[in-house]
C-alpha cells in the first residue's frame, strides 16, 4: 500500500521541483537535499522519509515540464518516491525511464493527500475513496530501458555488443 | 509514402524508410550540444564505461559542441571547477566546438551553434537543454534530452529508442504590424494551444509569414515551441535558410534541403494570420497566460531583461535601441542588456548601440544567461516584478519564488524600461 504525501497541480515545472540555483549540484547523490527547495514543508518532508516508505507524488498534467535539467529526476529518485501523474512532459519522462524514477501514467486519477492507493501494472486502485483508475503503459521502447535497470546499463550493454560486431567484421 | 520533415530526417538517420508517428528508430546524431550540466554528462558517461574493458573515448568528438553560457564568468567555485572538470574532459578528448567564456567566440549555446555553422538542414541535433528546439530554424530535427541519454550518446553516437513523434502543421500568413513580430506569434500559439498543446509532437512552421521571416526570428519560434510541450519546432530550408548559412554562418560547403513531401500526414492544421495581432505578454507564472498588451499596459515592473537565446540578437537589440535612444529608462527600473553572443556584442558595440543602453541608463553585461534562470546576474528580490524578453516566467524562475517574471518583445521590454511600468510600443514613449 503506498501513501499520497503530496498532490500538485498541471504543469508542475523543473524549476520548482529542483529551482534553477541548485544546478551547480550535479551529481545524482547530492541532488536529493534540495527537492522542492522552494516549497520548505514539503521539502522537510521528503528529507524526513524513513527508509522503505511507499510514499507518492500525486500530479495533474504535463508533470516536469520545461528545462531538461536531470536533477529534477535524480531528486525524487534520491528519495524514492512514486510519481502518479494524468500526464507527463516528454523530457522528464524520458529522463525519469532512463534514472529508473518510478513514473505511473493515470490520465483520470484522482486523489488527496493522505489518500491510500494501491498501483499494479495496469491500474491504480484508490483504497480511502475506492475508485479505480486505468493505467496507460509505458511503450516497449522504454520498458526495454526500465527493465535493463536504466539507460546507464542498457547502453554498456549495446556498446558492448556494437563493438563485439565491430571487432568481428574486422578479423 | 509522402512524408513530414521530421520523418524524413529520421529515415535518412536511421536507415529506414515509410516512417510513420510512433515507430521507433535509432537516428544517428549529427551535432550533440552540452553546456554546463556537462559535468553531469561526463560522470554519467564514465559510468557506462565502468567494468567495461573500453576506454572511455566519445563516438566523434568532431561532433560534440561545449558551450559555457548558464553560469558565465562562473558565479560560485562549485561552477567554477565544475567548468574546469569540462575542460579537461574536452582536451583530452579532443573535443573543438567549445566555447568557453570569451568576448569573441563565446556566448549562449543556441546563437553559438547557428552562428558557427554547426547546424545544417537535414541535421539530427540533440542538446542537454529543453531550448535545443531551436536549431529546427535551420531545417534540422533538434531536441532536448537529459544529461544520462547524452551520455548515451557520446558512447554510442545515436540516439535510442526515439519515437518518431507525430507533426502539426502551423501556417502563418499576414504581415505583421508596426511593433509586433516572431515573439508576439509564438506567445500567441503558446496561449491558444497551452503549455502542453504539442506535448510528444513536432511543430513544422509553413506559411508566407515565415518565409519572409529572417532566421533570427525562426529561432526565435523554434525556441519558443518547448514551452507548448513540442518536442521541436522546425522550419523547412529555403532561400533565407541558405542566405543565413552562407553570409552570417560563414558555411561553404553543400547543403542538403530536406524538405516536406507534398501531401504528408499532419495530425493537426492550425492557421492563424499574423497581420491583426498585438503585442503579447506571458504572463506570471506560466507561459501559456497569454495576454494582449493592452490588458496589462500599466503594471509596474522592477527590472527589464533583454536578452536569451530566444531575444538577444541583433536585430533584437537594433530594435530596443531604436525605442530608447536619446531617452532614459525610468527612476526605480534596472535594465539589463544581454547580448547573445560575444559576435553580436561586438556588432551591437559596432553600431552604437551599447552606447545607447548606457545612456538610457541601461547595463550591458556580458554574453550569456544571464538571470534567466535565477542562479546569477540579476536575481529579483522578494515580490518584486520583472518583464523580460526571455522564454519562461515559471514560479522561482528568476531565482525568487515571491517575485513575478512577464515576458514580452524587446520592444515591449525597452519601451516599458523607458515608462516604467509595462507600455504598449505602438502608443509611442514620452
Ligand atoms: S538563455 Fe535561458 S532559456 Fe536560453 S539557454 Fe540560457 S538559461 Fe536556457
């Protein structure tokens, strides 16, 4: 069961979830501090998280848009938390697959704070109000990058692979 | 199959043809873009590499473009030896398209890889910035990744797993009017199909309005199109394209002008006539608030930007200065000048108009970003209201949360720094 600590709106951009004077910080690791840095309730919340939470971010549409700085991704990650959104911007999405931030796609979710939800592959079941929402799936292609734990690793194993074809071609 | 420009430079890239929206493709990449979150890339990079037994040597750096403009000259020693991480990351690389902090060739990375011929049509471009939509100005497919999918990139020299995204068709037609121009469009679109109207879809400009825009204004649409969600703005290549690549970009060799087929697929038209439109203002805290002028000529502002990759040209910073000259900006208002790029400092410098801004009581800064994203160079203090000619006025944006950006034309910037409060151009300037 996971737990709805947050909702926000459409069109929730990059620059309040990680703001822009943060991005000298660049490594993955030491992004995590400043989440929601704007937002001092929120971001006191998320740094206070106990370990093995199942805790969501609930969000409109169009869910990280704008900059496509990375930290905005690697910042929930660091946490560890759920993003169920109605939609999602196409760099943020991307980035998200290729970090391995877990993303749900629930274009008619509806939920509160403190609400309870359960999330399978294919829909998201709302336990406090009881309604049940469609999930729509990720398309192979990013799937294929989830499942080879990010793009990190499934790169390593394609430059491994195209090199090897390289390398016997040539002998 | 008749086909959209987009899907056939994806064809052409990845080998493939009868491409149509929602296939999937592994385009080879022409130009890959980075600026200082390419300290980011590089960590990401190296870890590809880890446990491997290769060396960590980028696909072609003959095609890799560094260009420091977020943070210039850097503001904190984080940035500073993040940039200086860079650089040896780029000597030992062998990486030439940087473009560090310069007076003659450096600048904000989407004036530097147009001015420096970087860009062709027919290109594949990808940028670790959302605003890489606006090489489509130039004819080539041009999009914002994340720092991990550039990695990806330099190792592999191709971009995974791209969609090939559906096209609107957008045909502009009319002549605009004394005050209003490729700014006042774009923010115009933006407001009638909404920050996500283009979400995950190109959109391919048409129409006789661009055809006599010049490319300063093409970039300034293709810029602007991230903030309706389009994954990119292009233009197809014609005379003007090959005018600018010629006499600005100092390109000799051919071209290839890919343009498209008659009859393609377009999941949507949209018309709309130019020669009746007003100036437009953005209003705070989302691009898509779109106002006529006249609906918020009397706000009161603090700070005038001019400048960004969407409006730090010259014929942007010509037009502002036409408004200001011989007059002064108003008690109680910064004005900040940012020229794009240290080549069009110099032209701006050339034709008097740095001498100008100063005048007014303008202060001309460096190349760069400037505050358009809030790290340095003219934060805004609490509550306090800027209009800017920059692309995006989210909440924070300007490194203040409490404050409010608009954003509007240089010449809505300049004339309102002259009257202090937000003024309609076309009313004239006391
Ligand atoms: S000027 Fe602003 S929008 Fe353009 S690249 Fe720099 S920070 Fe991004």
């Amino acid at each position: 069961m996971a737990k709805v600590i947050f909702t926000v709106g459409d069109d929730i951009s990059t620059d309040i979830i990680y703001p822009g004077r943060y991005m000298a910080t660049v490594l993955p690791e030491e992004t995590p501090q400043f989440a929601f840095a704007d937002n001092p309730d929120f971001n006191a919340r998320l740094l206070s998280l106990k370990k093995n939470h199942q805790s969501v971010i609930v969000a409109g549409e169009n869910f990280g848009c704008g900059s496509s700085r990375e930290q905005a991704v690697s910042t929930l990650k660091g946490h560890e938390v759920i993003i169920v959104a109605k939609s999602i911007a196409r760099i943020f999405l991307q980035n998200s697959v290729n970090l391995g931030l877990k993303i749900i796609l629930a274009p008619d979710n509806e939920a509160s704070e403190d609400d309870e939800l359960e999330i399978s592959q294919d829909r998201v079941l709302n336990t406090t109000t009881g309604k049940s929402f469609q999930v729509e799936p990720l398309p192979k292609s990013r799937r294929e990058i989830i499942e080879a734990g990010g793009l990190i690793s499934y790169t390593r194993a394609r430059l491994l692979k195209d090199r090897s074809l390289q390398l016997s071609e040539i002998e | 199959m008749n086909m959209t420009i987009v899907e056939k430079i994806l064809s052409r890239a990845s080998g493939r043809s009868n491409l149509k929206p929602g296939d999937v493709v592994e385009p080879a990449i022409d130009l890959a873009m980075s600026h200082e979150n390419g300290a980011l890339v590089i960590n990401q990079f190296l870890q590809i590499f880890e446990g491997t037994p290769l060396d960590p040597k980028v696909w072609d750096a003959s095609k890799i473009a560094i260009i420091f403009d977020h943070r210039v000259p850097a503001e904190s020693s984080k940035t500073a030896s993040n940039q200086k991480k860079i650089r040896e990351f780029v000597n030992r690389q062998f990486i030439d398209k940087f473009h560090d902090i310069r007076g003659d060739v450096g600048g904000i990375c989407h004036q530097i890889l147009p001015e420096s011929g970087y860009v062709r049509p027919g290109c594949v471009v990808v940028g670790t910035d959302s605003h890489t939509t606006s090489h489509g100005a130039l004819g080539a497919f041009s999009f914002g990744i994340g720092a991990t999918e550039m990695a990806s990139v330099w190792a592999l020299g191709k971009a995974l797993n791209v969609e090939v995204p559906p096209t609107i068709k957008v045909n502009v037609t009319g002549a605009f009017p004394t005050f209003v121009g490729p700014k006042d469009f774009i923010l115009h679109l933006i407001g009638k199909i909404s920050a996500q109207g283009a979400n995950f879809r190109v959109i391919e400009y048409h129409g006789e309005t661009i055809r006599d825009m010049t490319t300063s204004g093409r970039l300034v649409i293709c810029n602007m199109s991230v903030e309706a969600g389009a994954t990119s703005g292009i233009v197809p290549p014609d005379e003007e394209t090959i005018r600018y690549l010629r006499e600005e970009a100092g390109v000799q060799d051919s071209l290839d002008m890919v343009v498209p087929d008659a009859g393609a697929n377009y999941d949507e038209v949209i018309n709309i006539d130019v020669s009746k439109l007003e100036p437009q203002i953005a209003c705070p805290h989302t691009v898509d608030n779109i106002k006529g002028i006249k609906d918020v000529s009397g706000t009161k502002i603090d700070q005038v930007v001019i400048g960004s990759c969407t409006n730090g040209r010259l014929d942007d910073l010509e037009m502002a200065a036409r408004v200001i000259r011989g007059k002064k900006i108003a008690r109680n208002i910064r004005m900040l000048v940012f020229p794009a790029s240290g080549r069009i400092y110099s032209q701006a410098l050339g034709k008097g108009l740095i001498g100008d801004f100063m005048t007014a009581g303008a202060v001309v800064m460096n190349p760069g970003c400037g505050p358009c994203l809030g790290i340095h160079e003219g934060a805004l203090g609490d509550g306090e209201v800027a209009l800017s000619t920059t692309n995006r006025n989210f909440k924070g944006r300007m490194g203040n949360p409490t404050a409010e950006v608009y954003l509007c034309s240089p010449v809505v910037a300049a004339a309102s720094a002259v009257a202090g409060v937000i003024t309609d151009p076309r009313k004239g300037v006391n």
